[in-house]
C-alpha cells in the first residue's frame, strides 16, 4: 500500500529529522558532565533517536493528524528515549546520575514538542491566510458520506484541502468516471475520494488502475451501511493477503494492563478521596425524602455480553418498572435530590466500585438495561460490537451529547457509532480526554441530564 506522504513531506521530514538532532546535541554538550562528551555518545544519541522515532511513528504527522495523537507519540518517544539513555550511560559509562539525564531528556523533549506543535500550527494558518500547501481533491459518488465531506472540505481550509470537483454518478456512470479521469489529469488533482456505494468491483479496480498510473492518491468512502470506516489490518497467511475488518487495540494485552491500571489508581482516588465522605451524606438525604435502600443495583451487559449488577446512587421512589423503563424529562419517579444527583452525574459515581471490581472501565460504551440490550440487539445494526471491550462510567458518545434517554433512534446509532471509534482508536490519552471532558459537561450542565 502506498505510504501516506504529500506533496511536501520530502521536505519538511528531513528539515524536522535535522531541527530535533541539533535540539539533542546541543543540549547535551549543555546539561551531560564532560565525561561523556565524545562522538560514540554522539553517534549513540543520532541512532538511537532516529531507531525510536521510526518506531513509535514520531513523524508521521499529517494534516489529518489530530493534536491527542501528536501529544501520544511524544509522550512514548520520551519514555522509550529515557530508558534508552538510561541504559547506555548506566552500561558504558558508569555514570549513575539520574537526574542528570532525566533533566537532560524532558528538555530536549520539551523544545522538540514545542518546535513540532508550532509547525503543525503554523501550517494550519499557513494554509488559510495565504493559501498555500493545498491539497487538490475531487469526490466521486453521491449520499450522505459524499454531503458530510464536502461540507468538511469546504468548512476547515486549514487541513489544507482544496475542493475542485464533484463527480455525482447518477446518470452516465461510465462517461462520468472517463470524464473524471481527463479532469484529474487536466485540473492536476491530488487526491480522488470515492464512496463505494456507488461503485462496483470493476469501476474500484479502474479507480485503483488509474491512480496507479498518475501517482495519483485514491481513498474510499465507506458504504451507507457502515456506521463508521474500519481500521483494516493487513496481515500475510504465509503468501495469501488477508484483511481483518477490525482492529481493536485493547485486544492486546499491554494495552489491557495500561487500562486496568489506570481504571484502579483513578478509581481509588475516586472511592477514597470522595465516595468515603460523599455515601455518608447522601444515604441520610435519600433515605429522608423516600423509603428503601440507598444504592440502585440494575443488571446489565458488559463485556462480551456477560450480565453484571451495576451500582448508582437512588435517585426514584421505589417502583416495579425501573429495570423496563428509561427515565425520561419530568419524570415522576424522580425524588428531589434524586433530580440534583442526575443532573450533576453524581448518581453514576457508585460505579467505580463496579471499576474496581472488574465489571466496568472508567471510560468505554454506556452499559444499557438488559432488556433494552436486547431490543436495541435486533433493531440497531452493528449494536453488539459495543461489547468486545468493557462498558464505561463514561463514554465518547457522552461527551459528543449522546447521553440519558433515547428519544429516537438518531440517538442510538449515533451513540454506537462513536462506541465503536471508541474501541477502535483506543488510547490512553483519549481515555483522559474523555474524563476531562465529561467533568467539564457535569459543572456545565447538559439539556439531557434528567
């Protein structure tokens, strides 16, 4: 497949590649003892920067790169160069002051992470105030994914896309595909996007010929039918190619281990440092206001489908059909301080201890009531895939609005639809993205916290 580099990459790359190199070297004649200035420590520095850089994908940043994953790959670019430095100075050198070098490392990595964002910035407002390192793009197709990205295009000049053309296919699909073609060559277009709804095997594989042909890059828009583009992984079975239609990153277990470490330290912090005063409060004024227990306890599916008990604080009167009916605006089972503790979130925070327990994560899909699991399951496509990972306290779809009672079904599919971007983009940092964000709706408020 053919490296995602533009137009420009040729030169910017090696401008970084050197910017970073000076950055390192320099700081180390400044803040390394005399000991260990001479060339192999050098040439070691180079190496080893350049090795960790084309591993952990340090600069591969593109104009579609979001900034959580640029601060991602600076973040593993410095604990993998510490390490690394830690070891070789410790090995050949003897020299065992690790503060030295820790202050070392965390300020070249402070200056390089400057200089990186500021370029990224820069040629964000490159693009739009003087219109230049622009992409020229055509769309062929037609619907909804072809409406979505035009209006991108057309609305964020800054990721430096141009567009020139859309090619509809409703009518003479074969001389519009030939016209598109002689207007690529023509208008020296860059980039062609296709929805592959409305394109047949053989006008895929024309495309693909062609772009083939001009050095021309050809990317595809995924069916109506699919709720989210894929992460297609491309493995070999000895010689036979084979693509896997989803990759979900906390299948592998270092990215498990990072998770539960960071759901048990996060949610300690929560049980200990707020839950061990909170409960006490809030059970006299639950129990003031109505009979029955403090905590709520409702079955429903988590990982892999498998039913767990999860806890919130009360916030109704006892009733027979709190596990059949989602609560809804004004809703008359809901007590007074039962209406404060959902509208700040606080009834959900019972939920770490769920956390601690292994049955939920911090971040991750909104588990649902078993009963609504199951009709969501048969009306909503691709609904089950929420739960190849752990449900979560919060989720993606909580901080994009999706929250609270479904009122239609716009609102369960799109609550599946950035569980499943969940699942697939999983990273650490998006995991505190997520917190940050749901902390900063509670104080705000949100219309559907009812």
């Amino acid at each position: 497949m053919r490296k995602k580099t533009g137009r420009y990459s040729g030169y910017i790359r090696p401008f970084s590649y050197l910017l970073d190199l000076m950055v390192i070297i320099l700081l180390s004649v400044k803040l390394i003892p005399d000991n260990l200035h001479n060339l192999s420590y050098y040439f070691f520095l180079i190496i080893a920067w350049i090795s960790i850089a084309y591993n952990t994908g340090f600069y591969e940043v593109y104009r579609y790169t979001k900034v959580i994953e640029i601060f991602g790959k600076i973040i593993r670019q410095y604990f993998i160069f510490v390490i690394i430095n830690f070891a070789y100075v410790g090995y050949f050198s003897k020299f065992s002051d690790a503060e030295v070098i820790l202050q070392y490392v965390t300020y070249s990595i402070l200056i390089i992470a400057f200089n990186k964002l500021f370029f990224y910035y820069f040629l964000r407002k490159f693009r739009v105030v003087f219109g230049g390192n622009f992409r020229r793009v055509v769309i062929v197709g037609d619907g909804k994914s072809v409406e979505q990205l035009t209006q991108f295009f057309n609305e964020n000049p800054d990721y430096g896309y141009k567009l020139i053309n859309v090619f509809d296919l409703v009518e003479n699909k074969k001389d519009q595909i030939e016209s598109c073609f002689d207007f690529v060559i023509n208008e020296k277009i860059d980039e062609i996007y296709c929805s592959l709804s409305d394109l047949t095997n053989t006008d895929v594989n024309k495309f693909i010929d062609f772009t083939d042909n001009n050095l021309k890059i050809l990317k595809f828009l995924p069916d109506n039918k699919e709720i989210l583009s894929r992460n297609l992984i491309f493995d070999y079975y000895d010689y036979i190619p084979v693509i896997s239609l989803r990759n979900i990153p906390l299948d592998e277990t270092t990215n498990k281990i990072i998770k539960r470490l960071f759901d048990i330290l996060f949610s300690l912090i929560i049980i200990l440092g707020v839950l061990s005063w909170l409960i006490p409060v809030l059970a006299v004024l639950i129990r003031l206001e109505s009979k029955g227990p403090i905590f709520f306890r409702q079955k429903r599916n988590g990982l892999n489908y498998h039913e767990f008990e999860c806890f919130k604080f009360r916030s109704m009167t006892l009733n027979d059909i709190a596990d059949l009916y989602q609560v809804s605006k004004n809703d008359p089972r809901i007590t007074k301080i039962g209406r404060f503790i959902r509208k700040t979130s606080i009834d959900e925070l019972p939920q770490f201890f769920n956390v601690l327990l292994g049955d939920m994560s911090v971040v991750g899909p909104r588990p649902h009531m078993v009963s609504h699991t199951e009709m969501y399951a048969k009306k909503i496509d691709k609904f089950m895939v929420r739960h190849f990972i752990k449900p979560g306290i919060t989720g993606l779809a909580q901080t994009k609005g999706f929250r609270g009672e479904v009122e239609t079904d716009k609102d369960i599919i799109y609550r599946v639809k950035y569980d499943i971007f969940y699942l697939e983009n999983w990273s650490l940092l998006l995991d505190i993205k997520i917190v940050f964000l749901t902390v900063y709706n509670a104080v705000k408020g949100e219309a559907k916290a009812y």
